[in-house]
C-alpha cells in the first residue's frame, strides 16, 4: 500500500520534473522546428554560441543586476518580517485578536497575481492613482514597490513555518527564564530565535537557489515604459525571446534558462556548506 500511495507523486515527478529535462539539450542546439530537437545542427562555438550569444548582450548586466538586486532584496525583507509576525502572534494572549491577524494576513496570498497586480495599479498609478505621481513612475522605486507589495502578500503565509517551528519550543525553558528573571524580550532572543534558527536556514538555502530565477509573471505586470530600466529581469528577457518575439529563439531561450539554473545550484551548494560550517544546520 505504501509503494501504490507514493506512486503518484513519484509519477508526476518523472513526467513535469526529469522527463523535460531532454529539452535541455536545446540550449547546445541550433534548434529548427522541422527539423526537431535531436536532428538540428549543435550550435557554434563547440555548442556554447547561445551563452556566448548572452553574455554578450549588451543588456546582459542591466538584466543579472536587476534580478540579482530584487531577489537579495527580497530575501533580505521577506524573512525578517515572517519571522517577526510569527513571534508577535506566538506572544498574542487575545485568541480572537491572534486569528483575525492570521486570517487578514493570510488571505492577500491567494489573491492571483494579476488581481494584485491590478490593486497596485489602481493604486499607484502615475495618472488616476493615490500616489502615482511619486512612485509608479519613478524607476529608481520599482524595487521597493515590488518587495514591499511582495511582504503584504506573502507575509503571513511565510509565518506559518516559523509558528510551527515556535510550537516545538519546550515551555518548560521559558518557565526557567521567567524564574531566572528574563524580560520578554530575553526570552525570544535566547528561546525562541535558537528554535526558529535552523528552519530558517533551511528556508535561506532554498532561496539562494532561486536567485536568478525569480518569477517573471508579477514583474510582467507591472512593467511599463517608465520603469523598464529597473525591472528587465532575465526572466522577462527569456520570456520575451522565446513567446513575444515575432522571431522565437527556443534555443536561446533554454540556453538562459539553464544558466540561471547552474548558478541557482552552484548557490545552494555554496551556501549549504556555508550553513554547515557555521551551525551545522544545513542540508547535509
């Protein structure tokens, strides 16, 4: 029974995950469509023209420091203020004030991205919105406008693996520091961050890997001509060579892919060892 129960997932796996994974090849390829993957010539260059090809492109800094810039951004934002509102909540004693505050920050998460997308337009649009003026039409902003809205929607669910993580805090440890004369501020200091610490490591190593691949649907949105500048990400850029253009290079397009790829897992390894020499808390 148990093998028939995980078959599905392991199915599933082997069919969205591995099987894929032979349209890499496409990134060494000088792909023609009637021609088909295995049958079109390899690509100059001993295979590498479509990276070389990339690398090359003269937006090609403008397009790693924008998704560098807005991932790091990210990452550097959204986990402190999980981890706050988790420990805020495990202090709440009103029952009904601590899940009115879980209820309200939750739900902006399951709004779709292109409803919330459409609420922030309304918003700070630069011609009918509250303060557009001041910040849709400025590019230097769109990072901190794409973070921050980022936090509102995924702040509350991103709390709910540290709330976990807080509920296996033995009480009796803070039964000790009451006695011991800790102030509430001692308590999550030497109690509770020791608790959450190795769950968010985990969650930082997990995140390192998606660095450069940041996703591109949210960006899409809200991308216009004012704020191209800061908010072309290689993400878009693959999107608009491989399904926009007028002229789609699959092959280039992979080519990208697969290097955000190699960059993501030489990252998780990197910061894997990292974790490990300094808390010993890492994967493996």
């Amino acid at each position: 029974q148990l093998y028939v129960m995980i078959a599905p997932p392991i199915i599933m796996l082997l069919i969205f995950a591995y099987a894929p994974m032979y349209g890499v090849i496409l990134a060494f390829k000088d792909y023609k469509v009637s021609l088909g993957i295995w049958n079109s010539p390899w690509a100059g260059d001993h295979g590498l023209r479509n990276f070389i090809r990339f690398f090359n492109n003269y937006n090609f800094k403008e397009c790693l420091r924008n998704t560098i810039v807005l991932s790091v951004y990210s990452m550097l934002v959204s986990m402190p203020c999980s981890i706050i509102l988790a420990l805020s909540l495990n202090y709440a004693k009103n029952v009904v004030f601590k899940k009115t505050v879980q209820m309200v920050s939750y739900c902006p998460y399951f709004i779709s991205t292109i409803v919330f997308v459409g609420i922030i337009n309304m918003i700070f649009d630069n011609r009918t919105g509250v303060v557009g003026s001041f910040l849709f039409g400025n590019a230097d902003l769109f990072p901190s406008l794409y973070v921050w809205s980022g936090v509102w929607q995924g702040i509350g669910f991103g709390a709910i693996i540290y709330m976990a993580a807080l509920a296996g805090v033995d009480q009796e440890q803070h039964e000790a520091a009451i006695i011991d004369g800790a102030t509430l501020l001692q308590r999550i200091w030497y109690v509770d961050v020791p608790a959450i610490i190795p769950t968010a490591v985990i969650m930082l190593i997990l995140n390192m890997g998606g660095t450069l691949n940041i996703g591109y649907e949210k960006i899409l949105a809200m991308q216009n001509q004012n704020n191209v500048a800061m908010s072309e990400v290689i993400s878009t850029y693959s999107y608009k060579v491989s399904l926009v253009s007028s002229f789609p290079d699959f092959s280039y397009s992979t080519a990208i892919g697969l290097f955000q790829s190699l960059v993501g897992l030489v990252l998780i390894i990197i910061t894997n060892k990292i974790a490990n020499k300094l808390s010993g808390t890492g994967f493996m």
